[in-house]
C-alpha cells in the first residue's frame, strides 16, 4: 500500500448517473481496495446553491449510502461527513487571510458567473454569493487539513486543486513549511461515456441513466437510446454504438468481445442489443441497488458509518490545524 494520502470530497447533489459511476466512482471504490483514502461528502460545498437542509441530509445519504452499496472498503477509506469536523470551518478561516482576493477573481466558476451575467446585462455579482466566491478557499482547507498528496477530481476541478497549492505556497512562504503540495489527479477522458443521445452522458444534457434507478426505469431509459437506422439484417460497428459502450463497462472481457461480434456479425436488432445491455446492467447493479434501498431505509447506519469516519479524520485535522495555529497565532 503507497503511503501516499488520497482524499476526494463528493457534492450531495443528487443521484449520480451511470457516467459519474463508470468515470469517478467506480475507480475511486476499487482504489479503496488497496489504498488509504479520505473520502468525504462535501455537504458545506453544497451550501451556496442549495438552501434546504433537508435535502442536503438527503443528498449526503444518497452519496454514502451508495459508496457503502457499492462496496467502497471502509478499513481503507476513511468515508466522513465534511460538516461534521469543527477544523475545517477554522482552517477556512485562517487561510482567508493568506489568500489573494485576485485568485478568487480568476475561478472558473465564478468567471463562469460573472460572463453569464454580463451577458444578460446584470450585475457583474448578480446571484454569487459569498460562498461561490470564496469555494476555492474551503476546498484548499479540505485537501490541506488531511495532508492530502494525492486529489483525484474531474477536470473541472483542476483549477481548486492548484489553487490549494498556490494557497498552501503562499502559507509557507509566510509561515515556513507547514503543508504539503498536492497533486491532482484528473480521470483519463477517453472514458467519456454517452448518454441516451450519444453525448457525453451529463446533468447538463437530460441524457443520464441514474446509477440506481429502479429495474422499470432502466428498462426504459436503456430503450430509449437513440441508434442509427440500420436494420437487424445489417453489420455494425460496435465502437460506434453506445449500447456497446456502456456495455462494455458491465461486462467480462470474453462478453465484449462475443457482444462486439454480434455488432460485426449482423443479424442483431437495436432491440435486442439493448435487451442483452439492460440484461447485464441490471444484473451488475441489482445486489448493489437492493443494499442502498435497505441503507436507505436505516439512515441510523448511514450515520453510524459517517461518525466512525469523523472520529478518524478528527484525528488528523486537529493534528494539522494545531500546527497551524501555532504558526499563525503563537
Ligand atoms: P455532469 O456532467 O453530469 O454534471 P459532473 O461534472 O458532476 O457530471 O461529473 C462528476 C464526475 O463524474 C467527474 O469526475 C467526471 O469526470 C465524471 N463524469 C461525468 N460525466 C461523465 C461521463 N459521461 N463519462 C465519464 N465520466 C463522467
Ligand atoms: N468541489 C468538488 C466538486 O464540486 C467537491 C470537493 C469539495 C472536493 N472539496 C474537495 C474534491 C476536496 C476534491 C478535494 O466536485
């Protein structure tokens, strides 16, 4: 095992789709197999759009519930609630004062804001708040306060992971070495996975299978997929075809390639293709979608698991913001 620390945080935003599984968390559960990890639902990182708590309490279920569903190892990962370490909120505080308001100015997400309002002639600050603004900071504290090497993160989230090394720069420059240089580490884009349109399946297109739909709602989705026109009679070319694509995900590697043949072969209907895809997906997902259903029904487990994780990161992050009291404060 690499003594290397990896740490991730997960936003409680709903229901992940069978894209953020196949990209995100799928590697991040096999990785707990062999590798020490932090991994924590980032409920704080939810606040500046969602201003309900209940369904941040809901979200942050859904998220762990479905990491334990899917047999995320718990002896490895550390799995723990973002809000429940008191540190954090401190850290947080102490880097404001380390952080130049001009990197915040750069964020994407706040660029992002700031064009979109423009564009509809608005306030340049129209509907940021403080939160958005400042996103950059908390997170910095989150990959900071575990002593995290390693951030593994989608390729939106390469700019937070720097700034967490410009912010922790500038903290040892002023301070003298105190924290460590992260790296992130962005999933390999050429596992893009389509949606039911053949885009990138995203929140953003409508297009999502989410990961633990009910058996009826994935039939249905999966036979929405939009194909080409070819008939049963004709070949296809598999690498082309998204039923094949996600597949491919599901299945052994002996599957694929007799599945890839049928493609090649001809004589195989869109139909049945999704048939056999719906076969195995639901067959792969039916064990881990019957634990979270019962997780979900038991909170009380949810929160004892979240609890046993706190009292391990506790340990770490008033390690970490000790020293950086100290350092700051005497
Ligand atoms: P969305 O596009 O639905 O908003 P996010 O941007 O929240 O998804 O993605 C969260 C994580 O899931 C990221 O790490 C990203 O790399 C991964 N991911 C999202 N969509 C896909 C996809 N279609 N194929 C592979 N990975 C994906
Ligand atoms: N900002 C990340 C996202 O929106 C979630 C997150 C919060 C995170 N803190 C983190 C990711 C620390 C990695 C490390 O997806």
């Amino acid at each position: 095992m690499s003594e290397k620390v990896v740490l991730t945080g997960i936003k409680p935003t709903g229901m992940p789709h069978l894209g953020n599984y196949i990209g995100a968390l799928k590697p991040l559960i096999e990785q707990s197999h062999t590798q020490k990890t932090f991994m924590f639902i980032a409920d704080l990182h939810a606040l500046n759009t969602i201003h309900d708590a209940k369904q941040i309490k809901q979200h942050t279920y859904e998220i762990a519930g479905m990491l334990v569903a899917l047999g995320l190892n718990l002896d490895n990962a550390v799995l723990f609630r973002q809000s429940d370490i008191d540190e954090i909120y401190k850290l947080n505080t102490f880097l404001m004062n380390v952080t130049p308001k001009g990197l915040m100015n750069r964020a994407h997400s706040y660029k992002a804001s700031v064009d979109r309002n423009v564009a509809n002639g608005l306030d340049v600050d129209a509907g940021v708040n403080m939160g958005l603004f400042t996103y950059p900071i908390l997170m910095s504290a989150d990959i900071l306060l575990y002593n995290a090497d390693i951030v593994p993160v989608g390729a939106d989230q390469k700019q937070h992971v720097e700034f967490a090394r410009d912010i922790a720069g500038y903290f040892n420059n002023i301070y003298g070495d105190t924290f460590k240089m992260p790296e992130p580490v962005i999933g390999e884009e050429t596992g893009l996975i389509p949606g039911l349109d053949g885009r990138k399946m995203s929140k953003s297109y409508d297009n999502t299978i989410a990961l633990f739909a009910p058996e009826k709602e994935l039939k249905k989705k999966i036979m929405r997929i939009i194909t080409d026109s070819k008939t049963p009679e004709e070949a296809k070319n598999p690498d082309e075809s998204t039923i094949f694509q996600l597949y491919k995900h599901f299945a052994t590697d002996a599957e694929i390639a007799e599945f890839a043949q049928m493609f090649r072969a001809g004589g195989m209907g869109y139909g049945t293709a999704k048939t056999i895809l719906f076969d195995k997906v639901n067959s792969v997902l039916a064990g881990p979608r019957a634990e979270y259903e019962r997780l979900m029904a038991n909170t009380d487990e949810i929160e004892k698991i979240l609890a046993d994780g706190a009292c391990k990161a506790r340990v770490v992050a008033q390690e970490t913001l000790g020293r950086v009291k100290r350092a700051m404060l005497g």
